[in-house]
C-alpha cells in the first residue's frame, strides 16, 4: 500500500505544478489530482499542458493514480440528482470530460459522487436519475478503461448515496467491471463509523482509500489529518490488510480556515507510516 497526497489540500496556496512538487520532495509515492478549477480542470488543461504536467510528475519521482472530481457541498452546481435535466446533463459532461483526461494522461481511475435531493424530489426519483447518469458515465469509463470508485456523502450533503451500503446498492445497479467503491475516511466516520466493518463490507470491491481524519460527528467539510480525530487507523489498516487490500491510500486534507498544508502533509505521512510499521 502506497501512500499519497492529494492537490485538494493545495487549492488555496499553490499552482498545480507546485503542489506537485512538494509532494514529491516530502517522498510521497503517488499523487491524487483534484479535478477542477484551480488544478487540473478539464477546461483548463489541454493536451499538450496535460503532458507537461504528467513529465512534472515522473520528475517529482511520483506516479498519477486518480482524479479526485469536484462535487458534493463544494459544487452544488454539478448534481446527477437534480430536478433541472440541464444540471444533470452538464454533470455528466463534467465528468466524461474528467474520464476523458484520466485516460488522455494515463491516470487509472476517478472517483464519483453522488448528487443530492432539490426540494420536491422524492429520494427514489433522485435515485434513479442518480443511477442514469452514473451509468453514463461508466459507459464512457469502459470505453476508455478507466475505473470509476463511488464516492459516498454525509448527510449534510446529500441523501442519496451517504452510506457505503448505498454505494455498493448503486454499484450492483450499475453493474459494470468499471464501476466499485471507495472509502473516504472522513466521511465514513461520520456515515459508517464502523470503518473495520465497512472495509470487511467492501471487500474485493474496495479500490481506493482517502484518508482523513475528524471527529465522526458534524458537517463532514473538515478533512484533519489522519491522527487528530477519531479514526482507528491501526485497525482501519488492519482490517484492510484482512482483505487482501493492495491499493493505494492517498491524504486527502482540506478545511475552510487558512493552516500550513505543508505541515499538515510531512504530518500526515509521518503518522501513516509509523501505524503501517506496526501492521
């Protein structure tokens, strides 16, 4: 199990090409792009900027493993289960665009996120619009050999796929080798605080682990280093070692008030390692 970082906890200090850099000088071993403005968003990164980039990477002694899209209470304006079709069409052009680039630069997989409810949409009319354009989506991810993971929300966020036994009801739904789940520490602390269980739920069906930390409880916003909240990472690691797990586990930090992210980083990575020493 690798361990990375994620450009996410850079959006509000650095370029893209910078976060790179500082990721790969603190000697992380892959890098999780976030997928939109300021980063890498599609519209921003054309081909040729998109082969610099990955040539930034190789020098940084890094390797690209995912894209980490924009979505949930960060982008209210991207919803696959939103009552406007409009919304729910440039969602799905949103993240084609976003497989699209995965695959034009080599990067394996990208993560998915459900929408939310709009007032006046029950929750299985949100569902099913969710499901379609999900498997639109896939459609195009096998197409390019692209893995997409299913991301789950907290309750603040939405309620359609919150739990991870929603996300793996929509990854049956959906029915694709292209289409699995995956788990955001953060976020299934709150959801499913039984992260031990969850990872066992998972199964061979788990392809990718953010990890972060906070205190299960609250809007979910806050991704804190692993160490500082709630989180088990001996067992979570533990029980991930029970399954066979071999991907990779990327940091992803971001809160709403300014700290050192640089800190945050060389903090999270000395944590990890030292829990992955004793498993």
């Amino acid at each position: 199990m690798r361990l990375g970082f994620c450009t996410m906890g850079y959006l509000d200090y650095t370029t893209l090409e910078e976060a790179v850099r500082r990721i790969g000088r603190m000697g992380y071993k892959v890098v999780d792009f976030w997928a939109y403005s300021p980063h890498l968003g599609p519209d921003l990164y054309d081909k040729k900027a998109r082969q610099q980039v990955m040539k930034l990477v190789k020098e940084s002694g890094l390797e690209a493993v995912a894209l980490s899209v924009n979505g949930g209470g960060l982008a209210l304006h991207l919803n696959f289960s939103h009552s406007v079709e409009a919304i729910r069409k440039k969602s799905v052009e949103y993240y084609i665009d976003c497989v699209d680039m995965a695959a034009d630069m080599g990067i394996p997989m990208v993560n998915m996120i459900s929408g939310h409810m709009i007032h006046g949409t029950r929750r299985e009319q949100a569902w099913e619009w969710n499901r379609e354009c999900m498997r639109e989506v896939v459609k195009r991810a096998e197409e390019k050999r692209i893995m997409m993971a299913i991301h789950t929300l907290t309750w603040c966020e939405s309620r359609v796929v919150v739990t991870l036994d929603d996300a793996l009801q929509m990854m049956r739904e959906i029915n694709s080798p292209n289409c699995k789940v995956m788990i955001d520490t953060a976020d299934q602390n709150i959801t499913d605080p039984n992260l031990s269980d969850a990872v066992r739920k998972a199964g061979k069906d788990l392809v990718y682990v953010h990890c972060n930390d906070n205190d299960g409880v609250g809007q979910g916003d806050v991704h804190l280093p692993p160490g500082r909240g709630s989180v088990n990472w001996k067992a979570f690691f533990s029980a991930l070692k029970e399954i066979g797990y071999s991907g990779d586990l990327t940091v992803q930090v971001h809160t709403g008030h300014p700290v050192d992210i640089d800190a945050w980083a060389m903090e999270s990575k000395a944590y990890l390692e030292n829990v992955l020493k004793q498993i």
